[in-house]
C-alpha cells in the first residue's frame, strides 16, 4: 500500500508540474504577436537607419 500511495503521489506532483494546453496555446499566441510587431519594428529602425554607419559606441545615428 505505501508503495502505491508513493507512486500516486509522484503521478500527483508531475501533473501539477504539467500546463494546460489551452493555456500554452494562448501563451504561444501572444508570443507570436508580439515577435510580429518587434519584426515589423526591425524592418521601420532599418528604412530609417539609411546610412548603414555608427557613431561612436556603436550607436546608430537616427535621422529623421
């Protein structure tokens, strides 16, 4: 009996260390969003960054 009871609660822990799907697939959702806009923030910071050269420090001279 106490070696049943040892492996339920294992079987108990690994569950509660589990994610519901639902919730991962929103997680994966948003993640999602958010790498679209820092893309779509990449691709403006590029057009506008026309020069391809740095300023001292490595710092990107923004002209607008």
């Amino acid at each position: 009996m106490e070696d049943i009871n040892k492996s339920l609660q294992e079987i108990i822990e690994e569950l509660q260390r589990k994610v519901y799907k639902e919730e991962f697939n929103n997680i994966v959702r948003d993640q999602a969003i958010i790498n679209e806009s820092f893309c779509n923030e990449n691709v403006l910071g590029r057009w506008l960054w026309r020069s391809g050269e740095v300023k001292s420090g490595s710092l990107v001279p923004w002209e607008i």
